[in-house]
C-alpha cells in the first residue's frame, strides 16, 4: 500500500502534466495560426520589380500585431471586431451587422431600390441622401478601416432590385491603387432578408490569397495575339479562366444569406458575383458600395491597363480622402470628389488620360 501510494501519485501528477502541456500547446498552436493570418498581407509582391518599373511599394509587412483600441468593440451580431478581422483575413470576407446603421435608412434605401427603373443604378449617393448615408454608415466606415489599418472612404454605389447573376471576378480587375496596390473593399448590405433561391452573393472563401486576378497577373494580355485593349474580348476570357480556375482548384462556393441590414465585406481578390436566380419571382434588394483606403495617391484601372508594358490608365474620379482629413472628407465627400487630385501620376506618359490632369 505504502508503494503504491507515490506510484500513483506520479501518475496522476504526469497526467496532469501531460493535460497542461496539451492545453499549452493547443493555445500556443491557436496563436500562431491567429498570429500567421493577422500579420499575412495579401497584397504583397506578385510581380517583379522591373515589370513594375519600382512603382509599387513592398516594404510594409508587419512584425507585429497592431493593438487597436477597436479590437473588443463589438458588432451587432456580438462578434469581436478581432474575431471578424481574422475571419476577413482568412477567408476574405466576412458578415458583419452595423449598429450605426438605423433600421430606417435600410428601409428608405430598400423603397427607392423597390421603385428604380431598370433593377440596377450606379452611384445613386451623390443624389440620394439615404443611399449616402447607407454608404457612409459610422460603424461600417470604422469597421472596414479598422480591419485593414486605414481610413476607408467610398467611391461608387451600386443597388440592385434583383440577383445579378453576374459572372465570378474580384474587384481588382475593376479598380486598384498606386504606389500601393489593393488598397480597397466593398460592402455589400441586405436590403431584406436574402432567400436561397434569390440569386444571393456567391463568393469563394479564401481565394483573396491567389492572387490579383488581373488581366496582367493572369496573363491574358500575353495570350492575346494583338496587344490592343479588345476590352470585351478580354473580359470573357478572363471570366473563362476564372471558372476554369475554380474549378481546378476545388475551391468551395458559400452564399450570403443574410438577414436585412447585414452586411458581407470582402476584400480586393475575393472572386465573388451573383448566383443563379432559381425563383424570379423573388427580389434580391442590396446596395454595394466599393471604398477605397487611403494612402493612395493614384488610382487605376487593371482591367484598361498593361502594367508589365509600363501602360496603366488611370482613373480620375476618386475623392483624395486622406489620413488627417478623413472624417472631414466622409462628411463632404461629394466636395472631395470636385477637389480630387491626382497626385503622383506621371502626366508625361502618354497613355495617362489627358482627364485626370489637375486642374
Ligand atoms: O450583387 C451581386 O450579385 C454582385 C455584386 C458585385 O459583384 C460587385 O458589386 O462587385
């Protein structure tokens, strides 16, 4: 009995041990996987640096975790901004609900995206005020600058009555920036709860890390037998590849079903568009609203653009919303669109287009 006693009184202490070390370990494993995915910058280098003539800067992946007074704020949904911000990170999109954003905007932007012609209407914001203030939510704004450590500010509104049914893409084939690449979101809110058989918002988690998904990174223009921008052309064969691409890797499709008032935010190379619309009888009422964020000092367009040949055209309608004047630019963001300036083009190349020069 004596003999016994410390027998099993080791045995319990190296179980307890063993226990420990295990929930040490787990928690040690979880942090590095938190760790790892918080600090990956999916923006980083893709190509070399003399196809891109120096223009794009890749000394900004961080060593540490940036400790944000934001990080226990929570959503509507009780989720951790943290937690989301990991989400977002990993998957490259994720579901958040606005506490900033009153039931009586969505309702006013759902009645006017109800009774528009046509089903689709672009930037409906700078006439609107409701479709504004949808797009300059407080919550939403914070939300998406905090997730990637920059002030956001919007640049185009899109609403829509039904599913889109729009091809898969990533927005950066549409819109990017300088010297910096990828500096842009979108958030695209439920204007009624999503039905399954609407056409909801189809997007494939995890494939922001592939790549930029543009026509130059994909090699399109390389492929083409005349270099000329065949626009449509492109545009086709870029989706082709796309699908093709999907379809090679496996990558798994999730819907956003969302409840009204949700919002999914996704990131620059998320592939995303609409799903097919099993029932037309039902309305898919949602408006998109793309940001930029800032620490661009140009913007321009992948899609109208060879940037491995040195020819990128630039897009000129963009509000300069800056770090110091953000929330003065948010507030009279259709001033900034009249004061825009685009301030490190080279005016000299000769593909720039001759409208973004400052006035
Ligand atoms: O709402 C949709 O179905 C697609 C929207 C979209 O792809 C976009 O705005 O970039």
């Amino acid at each position: 009995m004596y003999q016994l006693k410390p027998f099993l009184l080791g045995a319990i202490s190296s179980g307890m041990l063993l226990t420990l070390s295990y929930y040490v370990f787990t928690i040690y494993e979880e942090n590095k996987e938190y760790r790892r995915v918080l600090l990956s910058d999916e923006s980083v280098d893709h190509w070399s640096d003399e196809a891109l003539g120096g223009r794009f800067d890749r000394n900004r992946k961080r060593r540490h975790l940036k400790v944000s007074p934001l990080d226990n704020k929570k959503d509507c949904n009780g989720q951790t901004y943290l937690s989301l911000k990991y989400k977002y990170k990993k998957d490259g999109g994720v579901t958040f609900k606005s506490c900033s954003l009153s039931d009586k905007v969505v309702d006013e932007v759902s009645a006017i995206t109800e009774n528009m012609k046509g089903g689709r209407a672009q930037d409906m914001y700078h006439g609107d005020d409701n479709v504004l203030n949808l797009a300059i939510d407080r919550d939403t704004v914070e939300f998406i600058g905090y997730i990637h450590d920059r002030g956001a500010f919007p640049f185009q509104t899109l609403n829509f009555r039904v599913g889109t049914q729009q091809k898969t893409h990533s927005d950066i084939v549409h819109f990017d920036t300088l010297p910096e690449r990828g500096l842009m979101s979108a958030a695209w809110v439920a204007l009624e709860d999503i039905h399954p058989d609407s056409g909801p918002l189809v997007w494939f988690p995890g494939s922001h890390k592939l790549g930029y998904w543009d026509f130059d990174e994909l090699g399109l223009r390389i492929e083409l037998s005349s270099l000329e921008l065949t626009m449509v052309k492109d545009y086709e064969i870029y989706e082709r590849k796309v699908e093709e691409t999907i379809e090679k890797l496996g990558l798994k499709p999730s819907y956003a079903i969302l409840k009204k008032g949700e919002s999914f935010i996704w990131s620059h190379s998320l592939l995303h568009g609409g799903s097919a619309v099993n029932n037309k009888q039902l309305t898919r009422k949602s408006q998109v609203t793309h940001y930029y964020l800032t620490g661009a000092t140009a913007y321009w367009q992948p899609r109208n653009s060879i940037p491995s040949l040195g020819k990128i055209t630039y897009k000129c309608e963009v509000p300069t919303c800056t770090e110091s004047d953000h929330t003065n630019c948010l507030e009279n963001i259709h001033d900034a669109f009249k004061k825009r300036k685009m301030m490190s083009v080279d005016f000299n190349l000769p593909w720039v287009n001759a409208m973004c020069k400052v006035k």
